[in-house]
C-alpha cells in the first residue's frame, strides 16, 4: 500500500458513507439496528473490549484525552475513539496516542466494499466498528469511547461500558436532538445502561434531575462530579478544562472501585502530560507566542460563550478569526462575541462550510469590524499581517476551521 492507495480509500470512503461531518443531518442515521448488523458481520469486536463510554455536549474529547493519559500513566494499554479528526483521518483511532495505523485503515476499508447489500453504513459506524475491531486486535486494557451525536441513537451505544460520563448538555444539534435542554438531556441520558455507574458533570438542576431519573430507572449509581473539589491542573488549557478535570477524577474513582489500580501520582502527571500521552490538540491550543495564537474547535453557543469569555479576561487587542457551517444560528453567535476584536470571517472548506458573504447583513447589524475572506489561510495570513507585537489572534468557530488552519500552518512552522 502506497500514501496515494491509503489517501484514496479515505476518499473514497468520505464519497461512498454517508458523512455527518460533510453533508449535515440528512448524513445521520439514528438507531442501533445498523451498527449491530455491522458488528455481527465483523464478529462482535466491541464485546472483546473493557470500554468508558464518554458523552456531553461539550468537554468530551478532552475528558477522554484526559483519562487516557492518567490511564497511560498507570500503565495500561488504552485504545481512544474520539470526533471529527482535525487534520488526518487516523487521529480518530489511537492507542497510547499513536494514530491507527494506517495498512489497517486501508485493509479495513476494503472490506466495506464485501459487505451484504442489506447493511450500508453511515461514515461514523463503519468507523466505529473500525475502532472496535482495532481495539480488539491490539488487545487494550481500556477502550475510551466518545459519543459521536447525541447518545441514545448514537452507534457507539452498542456497548456495555464499564462506566460512563455525561460531561454536560447544552442546546446544539437541535435538528435532531431535539429543541429544549429537556429533550437533548434525555438523548444524552440514554447511554446509561442498567446497574452501570454514571458520572455527570453538568451543574443544571433541569439536566441533573434527568440524569438521576434515568439513573434511578438503570439501577445505576450516579456520581455528580460538580460536587468533586480538587485543586489538579491539567496541560491542557482552558478555564473549562477544571470542569472536565472533575468528570475524570469522578471516572478514575469508579475504576477503582472495579479495583483498577490507579495511583494517586499518576492521576497528577495523566492530567499534566495530556499532549504529550495523546497527542490531543485544538482545545485552547496555543500554536505560537509571537505573537500569541491560540486555537479552539468550541463551536456551540455553551462553548463559544467559555472560549469568548476567557478571551474577554487577556488584556490584548484581539485578532479573531471565525468560519462556521451551514447549520450553524449565527445570529447567537453575533451576541456573545469577544471584545477589542477585528473579525475575519472565512469559509470552512467543506461542503457544509457557510460563506459569510451569506450572513453578511448579519455581521453588518452587529456593528464590528470585520473583513470577509474565502478561505481560513487567507483569513489567517491576513490578521498576522495586521497583529501587532502586543496583540494577538485567535482562530475557532468551528472544527473545521481550526482543523484546516493546522493542516495548512502546523508543517509550515516545523
């Protein structure tokens, strides 16, 4: 197998699945039905695996992050599932953060094409079963698995975890979630599994009283992880990040309670050497000092709103670069933006990505300075060329947009 064979059977599988991250809703395929079928097909892998089952709204990835490196610290072999990829497609699938190799991605794509005719899987289950299949094959202690949408109709809700999280709810994916913090609750709620210990982070007594009813009708033990106090940092930045830092310290004592053997030092240096364990980056991502550049993949309301907010608390003259996709209410957007700030808006370069030249009038009532631009690089090189020595940029809005930043800067900068 070639670069070119490998890059080919990504596209190829991007063309042929139907994709959530390109196409948007009409790309989702709710329900279990499908992925069971595509896991018996491939021999039940996920029943081969100790799984942590990780869903939220926000925070999943870096509380997945987070407990895969306390876990590699201790000594385990730790598989990691985690959405979108940034840059390339097997940073989807890690073991003690070294993407998925990328013959088996290829071999395994191959088979798609072997596949009854009654079983056609969306883009996210044929990389679930993926992740499951690798998983089992480099036979791992722990499985961290996050939720791709939602929770209840998630295809990662096949498996019986050992333990799950519920980081937080907040409204996004209202198209198919649902249009209250109620209705996405109950969805998120849905992968708690019967007499399995649940960890929830989310402070709305609205959220908690969902979660604990559906605790309560599992038999499952809930722990409110907001109740946890602890003065452990993390190297991955963000003031939301202590938030996180509860949900894994709720996770790791249950682990323990299974008699995973989890010590206290390596609780600490897991929390302190996430990048370095597994390679996890977008989350208040600093890509330069000079001048400061930060990136973050936050891109609901809930998550924008913490992002602009640690921003409004650096003294600096802000250059914010921002894309969004198409289903994305920009008009919320407009009204949390952070301040001292000129605004570079770019169109992601995904099919979904929304040019701001379509939400133009909306940038003009909200009375900022802004430019357009065509593309994130564009936006990017512009606002560098504008920052001053004592200003700095900040790059989000979006997965994409900080996905594609990277790509383009982070060989660049090597």
């Amino acid at each position: 197998m070639t670069n070119l064979d490998y890059k080919e059977a990504v596209e190829w599988l991007f063309v042929q699945a139907p994709n959530y991250q390109i196409e948007g809703e009409k790309a989702y395929k709710p329900g279990l039905d499908n992925i069971k079928k595509l896991c018996s097909f491939f021999g039940n892998p996920q029943e081969k695996i100790r799984c942590i089952h990780i869903g939220g709204t926000n925070g999943k990835g870096s509380t997945s992050n987070m407990l895969a490196s306390v876990l590699q610290e201790s000594g385990y072999n730790v598989g990691l599932y985690n959405s979108p990829h940034l840059i390339d497609f097997t940073e989807r699938i890690k073991v003690n953060g070294k993407n998925c190799d990328k013959q088996f991605v290829y071999d395994f794509i191959l088979k798609l094409k072997k596949l009854p005719q009654d079983i056609r899987p969306s883009f996210f289950e044929f990389t679930t079963i993926m992740a499951f299949e690798y998983f089992s094959r480099k036979k791992v202690d722990f499985a961290i698995i996050e939720v791709g949408l939602g929770g209840r109709l998630d295809s990662t809700n096949i498996i019986t975890p050992l333990v799950c999280a519920i980081t937080n709810v907040q409204l996004d994916h209202q198209n198919i979630l649902g249009d209250t913090i109620e209705e996405i609750a109950a969805e998120k709620a849905g992968i708690i599994k019967p007499e399995i210990p649940v960890v929830s982070g989310d402070e709305n007594m609205v959220v908690k009283n969902i979660i604990k009813a559906k605790a309560e009708k599992e038999h499952s033990l809930l722990i409110d992880a907001t109740k946890i106090e602890t003065l452990l940092v993390s190297d991955l930045k963000g003031d939301y990040q202590k938030k996180n830092i509860r949900v894994v310290l709720g996770l790791v004592e249950q682990l323990k309670q299974l008699n995973v053997n989890i010590p206290e030092e390596n609780i600490e240096k897991g929390l302190l050497k996430v990048h370095e364990n597994t390679g996890f980056i977008g989350r208040w991502f600093e890509y330069s000092k000079n001048p400061l550049t930060i990136c973050d993949t936050g891109h609901n309301q809930a998550g924008l709103e913490y992002v602009f907010s640690q921003l409004n608390s650096i003294n600096k003259d802000k250059h914010v670069i921002l894309g969004f996709v198409n289903d994305k209410k920009i008009e919320e957007v407009m009204g949390i933006l952070p301040n001292n700030s000129k605004f570079y808006f770019a169109k992601p370069s995904i099919h979904r990505g929304r040019h701001p030249e379509d939400y133009k009038d909306l940038l003009q009532k909200a009375k900022i300075n802004y430019k357009i631009f065509d593309s994130v690089q564009e936006a990017y090189l512009s606002a560098k060329q504008e920052c001053k020595d004592d200003e700095m940029i900040f790059i989000g809005g979006s997965n994409f947009v900080v996905g594609e930043f990277l790509e383009k800067n982070l060989e660049i900068s090597k």
